[in-house]
C-alpha cells in the first residue's frame, strides 16, 4: 500500500508541473483586474479544487517564470495592511500562448479520455 501511494505522489507531481502554469494564466486570463498571489491562490482553491493542493508557496516560482518569459506583467503596490504587493496581470502574448495551451491541454485530455474509455 506504501508503495502506491508513493507511486500515485510521484504522478500526481509530475502531472501538476505542467497545469500549474496553465492554470495560473487562466485564472489571470478571466480576470478584469490584475490578482496577488494570495488573490491567485483563492482563486484556484475555489475553481480548482485542489490544483496547488495546500502549496501556495508554489505558485511564486511559477509566476516568476511566467513573467520572465514576457507571459505576465507585474506591479507592486503598498499595502495598507503589510507588505506591498506584487499584482500580476496576463500579457497580449500571455493570451496567445495560454490558447495555445488550452488547445493542447484538450487535444491531451480527449486523447487519453479515449485509451482510459478504450476507444482506440
């Protein structure tokens, strides 16, 4: 039983290295204002029942790729009850790309419904 279980948290990881992105720029993508990433991680809780699984710290790493690579912007402002507060908003070329990705996620997730269902 140990054993599967450590099989199931090794795929659970790996599988969630890729969606994390993805879903980060979805949330951002829907959004009308730019989002913190405690406001992020609400988010994500709500819609995505457990995508981050209780590992919110996660998400900073994940942001800072996103934004290095031209597909977020970001802004930090003061906080009247803190720290300031880095608030990250999609970029014109974030969209491309996020389509892109939500292209491909469901190209991936319809492909494997198939073999799973054995429809092949």
């Amino acid at each position: 039983m140990d054993e599967r279980v450590g099989h199931l948290k090794k795929f659970q990881k790996e599988l969630s290295a890729g969606t994390v992105s993805l879903v980060l720029l979805a949330v951002l993508g829907q959004s009308r204002q730019p989002l913190y990433g405690y406001q992020i991680a609400k988010r994500l809780e709500e819609l995505g029942e457990g995508v981050l699984a209780g590992k919110q710290s996660a998400l900073y790493p994940v942001l800072r790729n996103l934004e290095a690579a031209g597909l977020l912007a970001s802004e930090v402002e003061p906080s009247v009850s803190g720290p300031p507060r880095r608030y990250y908003r999609i970029t014109r070329p974030g969209r491309d790309v996020l389509r892109d990705w939500v292209a491909a996620w469901n190209a991936t997730r319809d492909s494997v419904d198939k073999v799973l269902q054995g429809e092949v």
